[in-house]
C-alpha cells in the first residue's frame, strides 16, 4: 500500500489523506459512487472523478509492478542481474523505462548480431569501440573462419553488434524520442490506384497531407488512420535524420581514425534498420493512445448528456416507429412502460391510408388515454410527425420526435427477446422509442453504450479503453438518479452500486415471486444479497409510497437513524420534518457531528430532505422543426433554423435541422470568441437556433453557426 501511496502522490496533484482512505476504501470492496456520496469526511470530499483518477493509477501502478515482476524473474533465471540493474529496475517509473532496460537481455529472433556473436566478432566490436586501434583491416583478419571468409565480413559482422549495442542504449532511445515528440512530422500519400474509389472521397481532404505529429488533433490523426488501415492511403513518420545521426555520433564517437569511421556506419545502419522503425511505431502508438483518449472523453461526455437526457416521466405513451413502403409500426404503452397494444398504419405512400391512419391514431388515443405522442427519428420521420400534428385529438397529446440511435440493436437483442418473446423486432424497436421518451436512462442501459453513436471513430479507439470508461459513465449515471427497485429492469438494476448483472436478476427473481419490494430493509431478503452489498447500494435503490419516506430519497439507511434524532429533536416525525426548508435550515449541524459523521454528509442529508426523491434532470420539452425545411436543397444561407445537437465532437457539433443530413457547427462557429472546448456551449439532445452559413448539396455538407440556445 505505501509503494502504491507514494506512486499516486508522485503522479497525481491528489491530497495525501484522500488518496490514502480511498485505497482503503477501494480494498474494502467500496465502489466509486458510494465512496463520492457516502464516504466523503474519509476522502475529503472527493468526487467520482478524482476517486476515479485513484482508480486508474491504481491499476497502472498494479500493471508497472506485474511487469517490474516478470522481468526481475526473467533476469535471475539468466544470471544476468547485478546490483546496479536491479536498482536501476526497481526504479523505473515506467513501462517504458522497464523495457528499455530488459531490452539488452531480452530473448531475440535470429538477428545479424546474434549470429556475428556465434562467429566470434564481439571482441572485434569491443576493439572498434576502444576507438583506439589502427590498421583495422589487419586486426578484423585475425577473425577470419570458414563463417567469415574476409576481414570485410569481420568488420561487416562487428558494425552488426555494435549498432544493436547502440539500439539498446536508453540514453539514444529518450534522446530520439524527445526528438520525435517534438519534431516528428506525419505524412501521407495517396494510393494511386484507390484515389478515384467512390468510397475513398470521404477521405480526400487527407490525400498527400502533411502536418506536425504533435499539432495533429485527434479526430484527423484517428481519420488518417482509418484511411490507411482501408488501404487509400500510405502513412510516414519524419524527423530530421541529420539532426538524429549528429545526436548520436555526438554521445559515441571521440576519435577520428578508422575506427570513428567503421562507429559511424554502424550508427547509420543501427538508425535505419532498428532505431527509427521501433521508436517512430512508437512515437505514432503515443500519438494514436493520445487520439483514443481525447475520443473516449468525447464519449463520454456525450453519453452522460444522453443519459441524463430530460425524461417525460410516467405518462401514457403512444409510440411510432416511422416507414414508408413497410408502415408505420404503432404501440401504446401504459405509465410504466408495459406494452398494451400494437398494430401497423400505412399513412404514407405505397399506400397512402392517412385517413384509415388518422382514425387509427385517435381511437388508440382515447381508448388508451394518451398524454404523450413519441416519433422516432429515422426514415418518414419528418412526415409521420406533420401527419401526426393534423389529427384532431380530442384530449390534444404532446408529440415528440425521439432519436432512435441503437434501437435496432436493442430490438435484436436477448435483452429485447426475453422482454418480448412474443414480438418481432419492429414491435420491439417502437417500444424503446416510447420508453426512451419516459426515461432515457432507463432503456438505453440496456444497449452497449458504443452502439448510440455519441461520437466519432468508436471502432478505430482501443476497444478496452472505451468499454471501461463507457460502463463508468453508465454506472454513474445510474447512481446520481437513483433506480426505482420495483420498475427497474435487470439492466438497470446491473449498475446500481454493489449489484452486477447477477444480484440483477435476482432482484427482478424476488420481486416477480414476492410482489413489490415494501422498504429497503425487505432488500436484505434477495438470495445472495449480503451486508456489503446491501451497504453499497441502498442508499441508490428508491422505493415509492413504502412504509418509510426516506425509502424514496438518497439518504442511506445507515442514517436513518440520525435522521430519526433530528426529527425528535424538533418535535415532529420524519414525514413532517422532509419538506420543511425553514425547519430543516434551522437545525443545528455541529450538534450531530461524530468520528464517522461530518458536516459534508449532514449537509446532503439537509439538502436531501428538502427535496427528497427530487430527479436532477430537467423533465422533457416539446420541439418542432421548421415545417417548411423538408430536404437539403430547402435551405439557404442567412436562414435562422431551429435544431437539436445530436452528435458533439471535438471540432464542433453535428445539428439535426429536421432533415435526412445534419449541419456541423465548426469550433470556430459556436462563438464570437475563442472555444476550447466544444462542451462548455452546447450539449447532446440541446435545443438550439443555428444561421445557415454554407450548403454543398453535391458533397451533402451543411456549415451551420450558433445563433442561441433553447430554441
């Protein structure tokens, strides 16, 4: 613990206390959403951030020492390990470093040295590095055998040793690293035979580029790389080579004879063949984890504004999933969510039944008492939505337009099949349009997160990289709404702090057999649901209209009873305390401060009891398109739109403006002044007004501006 303490203090701006406690945490099997809400006098008032930071350097410092371990291993099974590497290893700080200094004695294919070696020229490149022999060609002939029949390939074979000498010196290796870090240049060119692929266009803007590796932004360098690895383009690393020679003759050559001569090919040769080629791989693979990093942050910013995406709350929905030649695919969902009619209309052409559909539609609304209409987003959706608004309703619903991203990935899921094993997958699909209207959250946990598409390049970023932060996303989401245990599905339950997919399912077991989950204390009787489990999630389990009203709040039953004393202590019960703002800002905080209980804690309690079971997201607006902007050749430079972002990069934001192509806003486009980042002036699913700057119909792109927000 203390190694680890210390390589967390040394890489991290982190306080010492904080640190320290949240690895006890972490060791007691805590999660990170219960550390940030209920643990927070034993880490200062850390967030699931920086909690989240500790957990990533816990894990790289846990990575760094499985290595430092099997290459300590490996060297003493050699006889290879002198004090001074030992301690050299035992202080490397990095993989990095770790591998620079197992390099030398690392088990290597065939290579040019190993077979010099086997012919007895390590002595020779011993002498040539003395750089103080002369009459070379005499000496190198000494070290003719039937393997080396001529001084030229004794000298030939010893130039093969030193420069593998030279490529395992750590001091050459950081010297042309820094050199590639600050000077590298990525380069491209064009397949000639691939450049007039129709598939190749979306790609063009890269043909023959150039650019600084370290200037190069993470969406470009990951596009040039999908370019390549679709074989289009051809991608180079360059550095000055010169310069990189001059910097290692300069830490090797002290002489001028023939020796220096025979250094400076073996330098040369040593650059080209293993040098550059390992460390510009290298330098690209920093730049590329660089890339996935910045792509990953995107993501998950975005997927946290989607998540936490304004809910329309418990309603009665009607639910449509758009087509032409196939329909329209119509269910009717109660408050719930639970699936209670469905059936197909055919407004639009082939057929064109809109009055059979209109008559459809209205009789479903009153038999099924509608109060709100969800359309998704994809194709006829524009025109499901005007045929929609022309119904004569009389109990008149909101209609909302719904992004359908990834629900065809539900619908074919065993998730979706076990929900509905009696549907096909257009039933399915219509349902998730209709729920992801009521809650968001709630069913888009249930699609792997990377199938929403909130980003760009998710399948050019490392796979095992965006999972893990993707599921932390979810996880935290999940946990600052809090879940409904008695309407929550397994998916939801899955990432409740402390549960997992199997607690899930027996939760979901237990209520089916038992019926509605009455306090939080019946959620002790779920099979395998033990103490630690129970600690680390129930302060996130809410249950509505139980026998205890601080059931439905975030306040955890580990102080319920503090709570009990307060309202005591005031003269009334818990149910009269929550809700009195006055009453509950009167109460003196110090008074019930204890070695476990600070005033951060107290302080959510008092916060928690004003406005208990209170949804931190925004309940869900109604939003209409311009109804005269039908297709791309509608729009015109200077018009004022209405839109909806649904999609946020690092360069920008994509706009849907009601039509098939979305708009980008440039970075440059969201302000008058300068933007860092994209973020902090527009979310995903905002409702904005955007000016129509440009309009390539041939290429399909729009150039959009921030006008202003909410629309």
């Amino acid at each position: 613990m203390n190694q680890l303490l210390k390589y967390i203090l040394s890489t991290s701006q982190l306080p010492e206390h904080g640190v320290k406690n949240t690895l006890q945490l972490l060791e007691e099997d805590c999660t990170i959403p219960f550390i940030a809400r209920y643990r927070k006098e034993r880490t200062g008032d850390l967030d699931e951030v920086q909690i989240g930071e500790i957990v990533a350097f816990k894990e790289q410092f846990e990575t760094l020492e499985k290595r430092r371990t099997a290459i300590l291993k490996a060297l003493k099974e050699q006889d290879v390990l002198s004090k001074d590497l030992d301690l050299k290893i035992s202080e490397a700080k990095t993989i990095t470093q770790l591998e620079d200094l197992y390099l030398p004695y690392k088990k290597k294919r065939k290579t040019k040295a190993e077979t010099a070696r086997k012919n007895g020229l390590e002595p020779l490149a011993k002498i040539i590095m003395s750089q103080n022999a002369r009459d070379l060609d005499a000496i190198a002939g000494k070290y003719i055998s039937k393997d080396v029949p001529s001084s030229n390939d004794a000298l030939e074979g010893a130039k093969h040793i030193i420069a593998e000498w030279i490529n395992e010196r750590t001091d050459i290796r950081n010297n042309l690293r820094r050199q590639l870090e600050r000077y590298a240049v990525i380069s491209t060119k064009v397949v000639k035979k691939k450049e007039s692929d129709e598939k190749a266009q979306k790609f063009r803007d890269y043909f023959n580029w150039e650019e600084a590796l370290n200037k190069c932004p993470s969406h470009r360098l990951l596009a040039i790389l999908r370019a390549e690895n679709e074989g289009f383009i051809r991608v180079k690393i360059e550095i000055d080579d010169h310069r990189a020679l001059s910097n290692i003759e300069d830490r090797i050559i002290r002489s001028n004879n023939e020796c220096a001569d025979q250094i400076e090919e073996a330098i040369a040769d040593s650059y080209k063949r293993l040098l550059y080629p390992a460390l510009s791989n290298e330098a690209l693979s920093e730049a590329k984890k660089k890339a996935d990093e910045t792509a990953i942050n995107v993501f998950a910013k975005n997927l946290k504004q989607l998540l936490l995406g304004s809910p329309l709350g418990e309603k009665r929905i009607l639910a449509i999933d758009p087509g032409f030649r196939t329909g329209c695919k119509v269910v009717c969902l109660d408050a719930q969510g639970g699936l209670l009619h469905n059936e197909t209309i055919y407004p639009h052409a082939p057929k064109n039944d809109t009055k059979g559909a209109i008559k459809k539609i209205s009789s479903l609304a009153d038999a099924y008492k509608i109060e709100a209409i969800a359309i998704g987003n994809g194709t006829a959706s524009r025109e499901t939505e005007q045929f929609v608004r022309r119904i004569q309703f009389k109990n008149i619903p909101q209609v909302f337009v719904v992004s359908e991203a990834g629900a065809s990935i539900y619908s074919a899921s065993k998730i979706a099949r076990d929900e509905f094993p009696n549907y096909d997958i257009t039933v399915r699909g219509a349902v998730s349009i209709g729920r992801r209207l009521a809650d968001p959250l709630a069913e888009l946990v249930k699609i792997d997160a990377k199938s929403i598409g909130v980003g760009q390049y998710q399948h050019d970023v490392d796979q095992t990289a965006l999972k893990n932060s993707l599921d932390k996303v979810v996880e935290n989401c999940v946990n600052a709404v809090g879940v409904n245990i008695n309407t929550a599905s397994v998916s939801l339950l899955s990432y409740v702090s402390g549960i997992g997919p199997k607690l899930a399912e027996n939760i979901v077991s237990h209520r089916d057999e038992n019926g509605p989950f009455q306090s939080r204390s019946d959620v002790k009787k779920v099979a395998r649901l033990g103490g630690k489990a129970f600690e680390q999630s129930g302060g996130f389990l809410r249950i509505k209209d139980g026998d205890n009203p601080l059931d439905d709040s975030s306040v955890h039953p580990e102080r319920y009873l503090l709570v009990t004393k307060m309202a005591k202590d005031q003269g009334v019960s818990i149910s009269e305390l929550i809700g009195k703002k006055e009453m509950l800002q009167k109460i003196p905080l110090e008074k019930y401060c204890t070695d476990t209980v600070g005033l951060p804690t107290l302080k959510d309690i008092i916060e928690e009891l004003e406005k208990p079971g209170l949804d931190i997201r925004e309940q869900a607006k109604v939003f209409t398109f311009n109804q005269n902007i039908k297709t791309i050749t509608d729009l015109q430079p200077g018009q004022l739109l209405p839109g909806i972002v649904n999609n946020v990069t690092n360069f920008g934001c994509f706009v849907d403006v009601g039509i098939k192509e979305s708009g980008l806003i440039h970075i440059s486009n969201l302000s008058d002044g300068y933007v860092s980042d994209v973020s902090a002036h527009v979310g995903l699913h905002q409702q904005i007004i955007v000016k129509v700057l440009e309009v390539d119909v041939d290429r399909k792109r729009i150039q959009l501006k921030l006008h202003k927000k909410d629309a």
